[in-house]
C-alpha cells in the first residue's frame, strides 16, 4: 500500500470526539476555546437560560466544553439533561434531528463512563471518599491529558495519564471485577498510544492483554461493547506490525468487523470502526495478496467516507485511507478507474480544511505523486508547496523537541519533492531552493529564529524587542519535568504548564506579525529570500544536493547566481543502496569504501565542481573552499572524500578545494550573525579539554589508550595558542557549566549515536549511565550571547544522521553544538582511529598556532589533516586487512567491540596499487 503506517482511529472515550457534531460558527468555537477555565464557567451561567434551538446548542456545547476541562460533573449532567430535552422536542423530520440524537448519544457515553468509575474503581480505592472523586483520584485528569494529548502530541501529557491511571488502580491486583475491566479496556488503550511512541513491546502486550479482558467482560448488548472491539483490533494490528504475527492481524480483521456489525448504522462511531476494518483488511492484502481483502477493504473505507458529514475532522483521514487502497489497487489491476478516484480522493481530503495539518500534507503528497506520475507538475508542484508551507504548524514552538520529531517524522522528504517538482513545472531556481530551506531543518529553524540577533530591533522598536526576549525565552525554555510525588500536584503542574506554552507560542506569532508591520522590518524571521542565499555564498560557493525520486539536482549557489545542475548519476535508489551498505557491513570491515568514493565523485561530486571552474589541483596551497549541504540519506554519505584515491591522481575533491558542511543556508547564515566571542578577562580564555581514557560501565572497549596522549599533546599546543587549559571533572552537568565559559572545548572519548531517538544521541562521560550528555541537553543549552569558537569532538559519529525519517532535520551531536552557540563543529561521520584521532588534532591545532583562530583557519587545518592522514605521511600504513590496535569503538553496545572487525573497517585496495589510508573519510567541519 502507498501509506507505510494507515491512519487508525479510537473511539470518543480514548480520543477527542463529538466537539464535530455541534454546530458552532468558526469564530464563536474559537473564542471560547481560547477562555480561560474561570471565564469559560462564567458564560456558561450566563447561557443557562437559552431560547432559541441556536442558544440551546451553544449552552450545551459550552457545558461540554467545561467539562472536557475541568472534568464538572455537574457541568456533564447539564449538557444531558438539556440535550435531552432538545432531542425530545425535535420533530423526527427536522433535517437536524439524527444529528442532535448523535450529540445526545455521544454525551450519554461519556455520562456512562464516568458513572462507571465511580461505581467500580474508586471503591477499590482505600481511603476514597466516591462523592469527592473528580478531586481527589485524579482520574478525570488522567482523561483530560490523554484527549490534550490526541489534539497537541505533547508525549508528557500521555506519560502521565498512563501513570495517573495505573496509580489509581493496581490492574495486578488479584480482585478486580468484570465491570471495572470495562473501564479498564479504555483507559489502558493509551498504552498502545505510548507503544506508538517508544515502541515498547510490554505497553502493547499489557494493552492487548487487558482490553481482550475487557472486551471478554462485557456483556454482548453493552452499548461500549463495539469500543473495545474496536480498540482491540487496532492494538492487534499494530502489534502485528511489531511481530510479523499473521494470528494477529487475522484477529484484528475479526475483531474490527465485529465493532463495525456491533455498532448501529446511524452511529457516529461506524465511521471509525468501517475506517479501521477497511485498514486491517489493506493491510493483509499486503502480506497475502489477497483480491477479495483488497476489494473489501475498497468498499468498507468507501462506505466510511460516504457515512462521515463533509464538515468532519475525520472525513480527511478516510479520504486518505481511500485514496491509498485504490491505488494499491491500481498497482494491481491497471485500472486507470481507480488510479482517479484515488487522485480525487487525495484532492477532497486536501480540502478539508478542518483536518489535521499532517493529514492533509498526507493528502497533499499522495495526490501530487499520482499528478506527477502523469507529468501535471504544476499542479503536484503548487501541492506540494501549499504542504510544505504547513509543515510549522505540525511542529509548533510550544512542543518539546522530542515531540517535534515525531509529528514532523512521516513528512520526511516532502522538501525534496517540492523542490524537484517546482523544477519539472519550470519555477526559478531560487523559488526551488526556497521552498527545500523551508521544508528542511524545521526543529533548527524554530530555534534559529528564537536564538537570532535582534539588535536592529532592540534599537528601533526597543519595546518589541523586549516582548520577543521574555516570549523567546519562555518558548526556548526546556519544559519542567516534576517529580511524581503528587500525582494532583503534578498533573495541574503539567496542564498549566503546557497551556502557557500554548498561549506563549500564539503570543510569539502574533509579536512577528506586529515586528513585519514595521518599517525596515518586513522579512523579520522569514526564511532567506533569493538575495540573502546567494549573499551566503559570498565568497565561497554553496553545493546544495537534493535528492528525489523525480529528479536529482545540484543547486549551485554564488554570490550572483543560482543555477541548476541535473545529476543524471544520482537517483534514489542507489543511494538507499550505498547508504544501506555502508551501515550494515561498516562493521564487519567488508565496506567498499573505494568503490564509494569513486560512485560519489562520478555521480555529485565532479560534476559540481567542474561546474563551479574547480577543475585542477590547488596551487601554492590557495585552496579554493566549497560549502556541501546535502539532503535526504545522501547527508550519510561522505561527499568530501569523493574522487580516485590513488598516487597522482587529482581526481578527488580532497586535492581540489576544501569541503565544509551545514545543515542548510539558513543555517549558515544564522551561524554568522552570531557575535564573535570578545573575551573580556583573561581567565575565559581557556580550552575545555575532556579526555575518557577509560569509559566506565562499557562492555569490551572501554579503554582508548590514545585519548590521554591527544589531550596531553593539546596542553602543549594551548600555551602556543595563549589559551590556558581546564581538564574538568568529568560528569555532564560539570562539563555543561563550563561549556558556558571555555573558547574551545575538545572530547575524545567515545560517541553513541541513537537512530531511533537522536536526541538521546550522546558522549560518554564518567555518569553516561544514570546521566548522558545527549543531543537534547546541548540542543536546550543557549550560550548564542557568548559562543565559544570551537568544539572538537574526537569521537565515533557524532556527525551521524542515521534516523531515515529525520535525515533532514540534522539532529546530532555536530548540529547540537551549533544550535547550543559554538561558531565551528569538528565531527564525524562514523568510527574513527583512536591512534589516528590524535595525529588529525594535532594538525587542525598546529594550523590555528601558526594562522591563528580564524573562521578559516578551522576547515583549512581539517583539510591538511585529512590529506596527511590519506597520503601517509604521519607514520606507518596499515597493511591489507590488517587493524589498528588502538582503533575506537563502534559502538558501546557491541557485544564483541575488542575484535577487530569492531574497531576497524577494512578497505579494499585499487587494482595492485596499495591500499591508501581512510581513517580520514569520516572526519567533517561544521561552520561558518
């Protein structure tokens, strides 16, 4: 199927329904969503007396509301009691009768639900007084954050309603009763939620076991009954994903068909169970090949499309889940028939205005495939740009960045394919090139613009600077995270905290609006118009590589011109391949790395800079500098050391300029305006120098018997460089404090790169255990007001972007260190060579002595470094397939990290030429 991961929806107790089935103008919605809980009770009182059928349903929207909020029974009673008698006076042929019967339906599960609790679990807890149990349990906050979850993805509030709800009641315990597994089904199906987001193998188990327990608990007549059918099938399908179990998915399809049959035609929950069943049914298709699930999964998810009002916030996930069964139909069939209904459903979805933003990018990105497949690039191209154009309000300021990756992790690419359709549909260059900048690197963007130099605005409009400082502030803050002593205490800790930053983050873009209304002011925190990215190539050119499955291009950016140079080498597909390659034998030592290099060089990298006039060697050692800013998975792959490794050749882009890299121009320019460090007291003019000779707690290769011997060699050198050195304690939050102080700070040691969670990216320290310094703490650390120079990270892949659906987002170590304030980042790409780790130092070092710390100066003496390393000219080669004995780790969680194979790759020669060295390749420059 053309969606990796289908859309599945809960039911209303589990997520945040019914709020759709009023009738309520935009405006009038929005006013009372933004009130505060105080003013919200306060018009509530002043609706209790509604006249007309338009007054009724506001009151009655507005007592949902509060208790939505704040949990008010007496508020949820209200909202019955009054939907009931609005119901009862409804003539059966009034065209809104079947809508205002939904509402009551709808308010009446929740009444049931929250009647439920307090007959059967808050009497199994001790000292619980049942009349006061929305005070005191905390059971009606644990719902409250599940459905603020569902509306913001703010993972904190998910955390905490799991812990709410399994500190209120012990599912272990040994009396439970049938009635209070019913609730039980429900409330733990946020579990599967957190299994979505952790990928916790126990929270899925635990949530599959005791829905079915619910599910089995239930009478058959109970009108929830098709709830936790419907739950359970979902948490079966997607632990299939997780195991391959075909039993599983077998079940889910069962189960899912059993809440649709259990569920009455006019319900509004129909929609989520056809929804869901159409999934599941697609789903085995794929793994069986079946036609007769293809086709019934076409008709049960047209039937949910056909059964779900055109006003509903849900219809585009349906649409979505339409579109991509008729074109997996189409993929088997031919049928140029489902091949347009798939196209018009990705087009009505689109159109929803009411759906989420990353549903209609979904919808966005599915029709513009099928668009360009018939070569309509400018309608795929405007598509894509409107989509691309969405993808902030996916990932707003007020999340944390953690939950920032998630929400941004299914638009990976989407950049790429807006840039190369604006290409095929005959758009500028530039506007190309925009639109990838704007799509690329949004969690950094976000910071760039909070963490930017506003001193023309504090000089102009000194008040508006004022207020953008105390909102970037607050924004650029790390949420609180409490400790869970007081489960009340924390809750509201949590809610209010999270509704500040809400309100902190709407602030912020209307302080941007009111800052782009002045005179002067009108690009204000916009992204780089076609002037400021060619003025960033001023005076070194920047090799912009986009990588797409239409198209492969170079933008090549200069001081006057943006140009577009076609990469018909380059495609998609081989570099999956290479990448892949790389990762999965890297550690074996069997990698190609000639063969790489040589693929490089012929499909990027010569091209490029034969374009741009770098056609020879360097003379007299006036080295020529480019800028590579590479995208997608191309960004693991090392563009710098591409070319023919071999004695005389110039073919390498090593013996032609030298390579620099950023995560984007935006980026690049963000770097620069950054003041350069004036040091105003001689004691902060000191080298941060951090060596682990011995990593604790690390299985096999914990020793690096060469870091000692680096910083020792880096001591002599600080004195030649008039800087004193620190060798600090080493332990995270000692090492954080003096990052805010030091010009340099250099680590050798070792680097553990996280895929599935870049953010927890981090060096290894003496606490890396209970306390590692990750790519989070350095992300969330601000020292733009005084960025120290250098950091120089000896370590294995501090420069790796191995997360595929964040391969644009940059997050590592090297890029974490940028945001933090430092001016350059020396990093890598993989493992390293503990001996070799020293030599390259020693040159980048000896060049900053004798041209002084210049910008550069850094790239230059990396450039130097590498090319003695490669020539050999700093002692003896290893032989063919031997290993270096004092070669760095993988990785701290090899299970065999002190054989060689671990410590070493091995490098096939060319021809009955010697092999050269390429303990070089995977060294990198970050900067400015």
């Amino acid at each position: 199927m053309t969606s990796e991961h289908p859309t599945k929806a809960l039911a209303p107790s589990y997520r945040n329904a019914g709020m759709e089935l009023f009738h309520i103008e935009a405006d009038m919605a929005s006013l009372l969503n933004d009130m505060s809980d105080e003013d919200l009770h306060s018009f509530a009182e002043l609706q209790e007396e509604p006249a007309s059928d338009e007054q009724i349903e506001l009151y009655i929207y507005t007592c949902f509301l509060v208790f939505k909020r704040s949990a008010s029974a007496d508020h949820l009673e209200q909202a019955v009691q009054r939907t009931e008698g609005w119901v009862a006076v409804t003539p059966t042929d009034h065209p809104d009768s079947t809508r205002r019967s939904h509402i009551f339906d709808m308010i009446s599960a929740w009444v049931r639900q929250v009647t439920s609790i307090l007959e059967d679990i808050v009497p199994t807890l001790p000292g619980v007084n049942q009349e006061s149990m929305f005070d005191e349990t905390g059971i009606n906050q644990a719902v409250r954050l599940a459905d603020n979850y569902q509306q913001t993805g703010r993972f904190e509030d998910l955390e905490e309603a799991v812990r709410i709800m399994e500190q209120a009641v012990d599912i272990r315990g040994e009396s439970i009763q049938p009635d209070m597994l019913s609730n039980l089904g429900v409330m733990l199906a946020w579990l599967g939620r957190r299994f979505e987001r952790t990928g916790s193998i126990s929270d899925l188990n635990r949530a599959v076991e005791v829905t079915g327990e619910a599910m089995d608990a239930t009478p058959q007549n109970h009108p929830d009954r098709a709830m936790y059918l419907n739950n359970l099938g979902n948490l079966l399908g997607s632990r299939f994903e997780r195991t391959g179990s075909m039993g599983d998915l077998n079940r889910a399809v069962e189960v899912t068909g059993m809440a649709m049959d259990a569920t009455p035609q006019n319900h509004p929950n129909r929609i989520i169970c056809l929804n869901n069943l159409g999934n599941w049914l697609g789903t085995r298709f794929d793994r069986t090949g079946s036609m007769n699930d293809l086709n019934r999964a076409v008709e049960v998810a047209g039937m949910a499309v056909d059964a779900t009002p055109q006003n509903h916030p849900d219809r585009a996930t349906c649409l979505n889940n339409l579109g991509n069964l008729f074109s997996t139909r189409f993929d088997r069939t031919g049928s140029m028939d489902d091949l347009n209904r798939s196209l018009s459903s990705y087009r009505n979805g689109w159109s929803c205005h009411t759906a989420p933003p990353s549903i209609r990018i979904q919808m966005a990105r599915g029709a513009a495939n099928i668009l360009a497949s018939q070569r309509n690039w400018e309608e795929s191209s405007q598509l894509l740009q409107e989509a691309v154009k969405l993808l902030p309000t996916v990932s707003p300021r007020s999340l944390n960045h953690t939950d920032k990756q998630h929400m941004l992790a299914d638009s990976a690419g989407l950049a790429s394919m807006a840039a190369a359709t604006a290409l095929n549909a005959g758009k500028e260059p530039s506007h190309a090139l925009q639109l990838l900048e704007l799509g690329r690197g949004v969690i950094a963007g976000l910071l760039m613009d909070m963490r930017g130099d506003i001193s023309d605005l504090k000089r102009e409009h000194p008040s508006l600077a004022d207020e953008f400082t105390v909102l970037r502030d607050d924004l650029d803050s790390p949420p609180d995270r409490p400790t869970f002593a007081d489960s009340s205490d924390n809750t509201s800790s949590w809610e209010s905290q999270a509704k500040r930053r809400r309100e902190a983050d709407k602030k912020f873009s209307e302080l941007i609006t009111s800052i782009r209304a002045q005179p002067g002011f009108d690009g204000f925190l916009r992204p780089p118009a076609a002037g400021d990215l060619m003025a960033a190539a001023n005076p070194d050119p920047i090799i912009v590589v986009n990588l797409s499955s239409y198209r492969c291009d170079a933008f090549l950016v200069e001081r006057d011109r943006i140009r577009v140079l076609e990469l018909p080498g380059l495609t998609m597909k081989e570099v999956q391949k290479q990448a892949q390659d790389l990762r999965s034998t890297r550690a074996t030592g069997s990698f190609h790395m000639t063969a790489l290099l040589e693929w490089l060089w012929d499909a990027v990298a010569r091209p490029c800079l034969d374009a741009l006039g770098f056609k020879n060697p360097a003379i007299d050692d006036n080295w020529p500098r480019v800028w590579w800013i590479p995208t997608g998975l191309l960004s693991q792959l090392p563009l710098h050391a591409a070319g023919r490794h071999v004695r005389g050749s110039a073919e390498t882009v090593l013996d032609r300029v030298i390579s620099s890299y950023a995560s984007s121009v935006k980026a690049l320019i963000h770097g620069r305006q950054r003041p350069v460090r004036r040091s105003a007291e001689p004691l902060s003019d000191y080298a941060l120098l951090a060596a682990m000779h011995k990593t604790p707690n690390l299985s096999g290769n914990g020793i690096l018997p060469f870091a000692a011997d680096e910083v020792k060699m880096l001591k002599n050198l600080c004195r030649e460089l008039q800087l004193w050195s620190l060798t600090p304690i080493l332990r995270k939050d000692n090492v954080l404090k003096h990052l805010e102080t030091c010009r340099i700070f250099h680590f050798a040691g070792h680097g553990q790169s996280d895929p599935a969670e870049p953010s927890r990216s981090c060096l290894l320290l003496e606490d890396w255990k209970t306390s590692p310094l990750t790519v989070g703490d350095l992300r969330d650390h601000r020292l733009q007001e005084n960025g120290p120079f250098l950091g120089y990270l000896s370590a294995c892949s501090t420069g790796a972007n191995e997360a595929a659906q964040l391969a644009d987002e940059g997050i590592h170590l090297v890029s974490a260190f940028q945001l933090a304030g430092f001016r350059h980042v020396v990093g890598t790409l993989w493992e390293v060579s503990d001996k070799h780790c020293v030599d390259v130092a020693k040159v980048l070092y000896e060049t900053l002595r004798d041209e002084g710390m210049t910008d550069i100066a850094v790239c230059r003496g990396l450039h130097r470094a590498m090319r003695a390393v490669r020539d050999g000219d700093m002692g003896k080669r290893e032989a063919r397939g031997e290993c270096d004995p004092g070669s760095g780790a993988s990785s701290p969680d090899a299970d065999d990290a002190d054989t060689p194979s671990n410590r070493a790759m091995k490098v096939e020669g060319v021809g009955s030429q010697k092999p050269l060295s390429t303990w070089w390749v995977p060294y990198v420059h970050f900067g400015v």
